[in-house]
C-alpha cells in the first residue's frame, strides 16, 4: 500500500494500545513502545496516551522501512526525523530505536554509527538467530555495549533460548502466539539464571482478534491471524510471573558494566 493511502484506512491501533496500557497497569508494569514517526504526526493522541501512562517512548522509524533497504543518507533521514517528531509530541528525550523486522542485519552495521551519530543511546534490533528474512546470528544474546568509529551504542538483543544446542527464538511476537508458552518461559528463565535482562515485544495488531481477515494465502492466513485470540491473555501469564521494565530503565545499569564492550562488524 502506498504512503498517501494509509490515512484513508480504518485504524484499529487505539483500541489495542489501550488494551495493552490496562493490561500493563493492573500489574503495575512500565515498558517501551517502539513507535513510528508517522504514529506521532497523524495519531498523536495514541503517543501520547502511552507517555501519559509513565511508559518509555522509543522510535520505530518514521515510515516501517527496513534499513536493508536504505541508504546512509534516507536511514539518517528517517530516525532523524522520527525522533524529532517523537520528542516534540512527548516533551522528553527519544533514546531508543529498534529497526523495522528487526532489519540491522550483517552488512549493515553502519546503522550503529549513523543512531550514535543523531544521538540515540541504544538500539534493540539485533535477532540473534538464523532466519530467512532477518537475524544476526553471531550477536551476543546479552545486552551489550556496541563500540563503533562514531562512538559507542548499547544493545538489547531479543530473547531466544536452546533447544537441542539450537537457538530458538523466544521474544514475543508472532513466536508468542504460535510457540507453547513454556518455551518463552524458558528464555526468560535462563536469563535471569544468568543474572541478566532480555527483551520481549508485541505489536498491537497481535492482540486485535476482530481485525479484518484479508484473503491471502493459507500459510499467511497460519502466520498472521493464529493464536491472536489469546494473545492477551499469555501476556497477562508472564506479566504475572517475571519482572518487567523499560529498556531506559536498564540502561545505566548496562552502561557502567565496563565488561560488556563489543566490536561490531565492519563498516
């Protein structure tokens, strides 16, 4: 669908968003909402209902493009104008950006320098996994500090686990609605056994069971409408069970670790 049409389409997004803010409030949980640029110009009530719920507010890009797709020059662009418009709408400092599909993939750690550079403080798009379509598979699972030529970036990779001495991912998502709950459990476990923090998403269309069924084709239909039903309901489980919080929230703790510095890649 092209830009200009996006307006004329019935938006459910508000409806989502104040499901997730319930659910988070009942067990006093603030969290990160990655949000796009274009959410802030054309759905600013939407923003700024999570900022007023005390939760970090973070950019997600201004348009959902991939930086697979990208240049230097229209990636700088578009976190450059995504936290501009963030900022202006929230009145606090954007720190945060995770790549649209988790996009920052071997080849394109120049993006590391180019958010350095605009002044973000961390990223959280690395996918620590083999997939067709996105993941770096060499990442460190861990959060990290990334140490590049434009000064250094600290990580929250998505969480995965081990099956069988195999990386498994386990961050939420479509891998929520379609994994048994126990494997995410377990990611969440392991981590904490280590002493460490690991990221889970949503995205709000992922806890919208009425949304429209569109006709595509039958491994689409599997992978985009399964498991939506209850969706919510395994959040509010884990919610429950483990101790969430902002990546903000995290970051000075990862930033005085002067253990955790890696390189990554070249330019």
């Amino acid at each position: 669908m092209r830009r200009e049409d996006w307006l004329s389409q019935p938006t459910r997004i508000a409806g989502s968003i104040d499901a997730l803010l319930a659910t988070l409030d009942r067990h006093k949980v603030r969290g990160t909402f990655f949000v796009l640029g274009w959410l802030a110009e054309h759905r600013p009530e939407v923003v700024a209902a999570i900022a007023a719920a005390g939760h970090e507010v973070a950019s997600h890009g201004f348009w959902h493009e991939r930086v697979t797709v990208l240049d230097r020059h229209s990636f700088r662009e578009d976190v450059r104008s995504s936290k501009r418009a963030l900022e202006d709408l929230v009145g606090e400092e954007v720190l945060g950006y995770r790549a649209p599909n988790f996009s920052i993939v071997p080849g394109r750690e120049w993006a590391f320098d180019v958010l350095i550079e605009e002044g973000y403080q961390y990223d959280s798009s690395l996918f620590p996994i083999r997939r067709r379509g996105y993941g770096y598979p060499d990442a460190q699972h861990s959060p990290h500090v990334i140490a590049r030529p434009a000064g250094h970036l600290a990580e929250f990779p998505l969480a995965t686990t081990t099956l069988f001495n195999y990386p498994v991912p386990a961050a939420g998502g479509g891998y929520l609605r379609h994994f048994p709950l126990a494997v995410i459990r377990r990611a969440f476990r392991q981590a904490s056994d280590r002493g460490e923090s690991t990221t889970f998403y949503i995205h709000p269309w992922e806890i919208d069971d009425g949304q429209p069924r569109l006709p595509v084709s039958v491994l689409n239909r599997i992978r985009h409408y399964r498991g939506l039903d209850g969706a919510l309901a395994r959040i509010d489980q884990l919610l429950g069970e483990f101790s969430f919080g902002s990546i903000a929230a995290y970051l000075p703790q990862l930033e005085a670790s002067a253990t955790m510095l890696t390189t990554a890649g070249a330019a």
